[in-house]
C-alpha cells in the first residue's frame, strides 16, 4: 500500500516540477521577448535624430553652431571681439563714466574691489567724473546697456561670451594676483577604487551635478563631455542633483556617487578642513582656470577713452582688505580668444544664464 501511495505522490511531485518548470520558461520566453523588444524599441529611439535632440535638449543643452558676434558688428582681425567703429559719428565720449559692477557675495570666497578707489583712479586717467554703480543681477542692467548708458562694467566672466556677442563688450580684465586669475576649474572626481579611470568611461554611469544653473557643477561638465567626446546625458550617461557643491563633495566622500562634477576651490578645501580625505578620490579632469569676474569696457567708446580706461584698469592694485592672505588683488590683462575657452563652450552649448528667469522664479542661483 505505501509503495502504491509513494509512486502516486512521486508521480504527482514530477508532475509539479515539469509545470514549474515549463512556466519558468514560459515566463523567461516572455521576459526575453519583453526585454528583446525593449531594447528594439531604445535602439530605435536612440536612433531618431529628433527624439535624442529632445532628451538632451531636456538637460539644457543644445544643437546651435558655435556663437558669433552679432551681425551687426565686425572683427576684422579674428580676435572674436567687435571692431571699434570707423566712422567717428558712431563713437561715444561720454562726459562722465559708469562704472556699473556686480554685487560682492558674502560667503562665495569672491574677490572684493575697492569700487570706489578703482573708480576714482579711473577718472583721474580719463579726465572724467566716474559713477560707481552696484547691481545684483545683470540682467537688470541689458536695457541700460543698449541706451549706452554704462561705460565699465564688471560681471561675472560667464556671462561675458553673451555680452560679447550681443552687445560689443571687451574684456580687458580679471581679477587675480601674482600667481595669475582668481578662479576655479571644472573638476570630473571618482572615488579613489572606481574604475572610471578617464571622462570617457562616465559612459554609463551616474554623474552627479549640482543644480541647472552651477557653470562648474553642472554646465562645464556636460558641455566638455558632449562638444569633445559626444557622450549625452540621458543616453551615454545619467545625471542627478544634489542641489549643492558640498553636497557633491559629501556624497562622493561616503561612496554614494559614481562620479561627479565639482568646483575645484570646493573641493580644495574641503580636503583642506577633513571633510573628505584627498584618498577618497581620484581627479579624472581638470579643465583650465574659469576666471570669476571679467571687467570690460564696450566697442563703440572713443578710442583714448577706452585706451585711458584700460591703462588705469590695468594698473589698479586692490589695497589691504582684512583677512587678505598672500599677494594683493591685482586686474590681470586676458586674451579673449585664449583665456575665455571654456566659457564660450559653456555659452555655445546652453542658453546664457542672461536669457535665464529671475531669480526669485528659481532655485537660488549657485555661487560658482
């Protein structure tokens, strides 16, 4: 009787396993088959011209050609600033200057300028009264550069390239010191066992960013891997924000990203002050020095104007200021061509950040 009872039950038993396993490979034919048309379908998205152009356009970058100079200026000599007029009814000699600069920012390590030293030195060059002006955003102040009401300014060096080529501006300065601009790079960091050993193996990975707006943790990063090794986020590699230039550092530090896109002075010192240890990571890129503030004058000013202005610009020395460490602030000469590279690719792949909404109608714009 067991033994009729045993085979029945063993019988029953390889019945169940069979069906198991024929619904195992029913459910892997389907899963396969599920998978296989996914991947049909990515590869056949991934190769629609139009829906590639909209997920990288998602992330802010775009298709343009390079940027030039408005039409309506020349550049004669290939320098990519506009020519100063011919025609002497075009040029401006204002009886007093505008010296109009953006706001010093508390807590962003920025240099801070005797406006009112560098304005009266300015004047006494120029044989003119100079007006120092201060303004928290740019974008406030396009209109009063269309009117031509503004001489000199100093804005931040990303958003020089836009001002260049729309309105004629010429930088002729940074602010630096002995050891040259004041600035910072753009940093692509791993943790120090990652595999990733250069820009290009971010392929397929996680790159953590800042916010939208960060030139170096969030734009340089992805305008470098896209204009020179064509790698676009959303298909070659993902992105997520960490709303913070610590943050970035932070989570990098305890293991939690792959790879991230970081201000080097950020991560200079919070190396400095322990929060991450320098063998906690590994550089894979460092861009050149992004230069924080350009000060420039505009195309159309009368020659010796513009020629005073900047022989004043040139040999202004910021005096003492307290807390000052090393060499005093000095305004360093730039070649535009040369020493804005980074920032008119930055300009060439996004929008200028002067095209962007207001502030009050975003996340707080970025200190780097």
């Amino acid at each position: 009787m067991s033994q009729t009872v045993d085979s029945a039950s063993s019988h029953a038993g390889g019945t169940r396993v069979a069906m198991r396993a024929g619904l195992y490979l029913v459910l892997a034919g389907v899963v396969g088959f599920c998978g296989f048309r996914g991947w049909q379908t990515y590869q056949a998205v991934s190769a629609d011209p139009v829906f590639e152009k909209q997920v990288v356009a998602n992330f802010g970058l775009n298709d343009a050609p390079h940027r030039h100079l408005d039409p309506s200026f020349t550049d004669a000599n290939g320098d990519l600033l506009a020519d100063t007029p011919s025609d002497p009814a075009q040029l401006v000699d204002p009886p007093s200057i505008e010296l109009s600069h953006v706001q010093d920012d508390p807590g962003s390590g920025g240099d801070s300028l005797d406006w009112s030293l560098l304005g009266k030195q300015i004047g006494d060059a120029a044989g003119k009264p100079v007006t120092v002006v201060s303004f928290s955003d740019a974008r406030g102040e396009l209109d009063r550069i269309k009117g031509g009401k503004i001489q000199i300014m100093v804005v931040h060096a990303a958003d020089a390239p836009y001002l260049v080529n729309q309105f004629g501006f010429i930088p002729i300065a940074v602010a630096g010191d002995d050891k040259g601009p004041h600035g910072h790079r753009l940093d692509l960091v791993v943790p120090a066992k990652s595999d990733i050993k250069a820009p290009e193996d971010i392929r397929g990975h996680n790159l953590v960013c800042t916010q939208p707006l960060s030139v170096s943790g969030y734009r340089a990063a992805l305008a470098y891997l896209h204009e020179n090794l064509h790698m676009r986020p959303g298909f070659d590699f993902t992105v997520s924000f960490v709303m913070g230039q610590r943050e970035s550092v932070l989570a990098l530090g305890s293991g939690k990203s792959e790879a991230a896109a970081l201000s080097s002075d950020k991560l200079k010192s919070m190396t400095k002050s322990g929060e991450i240890a320098a063998t906690d990571y590994r550089i894979i890129y460092e861009s050149e020095v992004m230069p924080q503030y350009a000060i420039g004058t505009f195309y159309n000013l009368k020659p010796e104007v513009a020629a005073n202005i900047k022989k004043a610009v040139l040999s202004f020395t910021n005096p003492p200021q307290p807390g000052d460490k090393g060499s005093p602030i000095r305004l360093l000469p730039v070649d535009y061509a040369r020493d804005f590279a980074t920032l008119r690719s930055i300009d060439d792949a996004f929008e200028p950040r002067l095209l962007m909404p207001p502030k009050s109608s975003q996340a707080p714009a970025p200190k780097d």
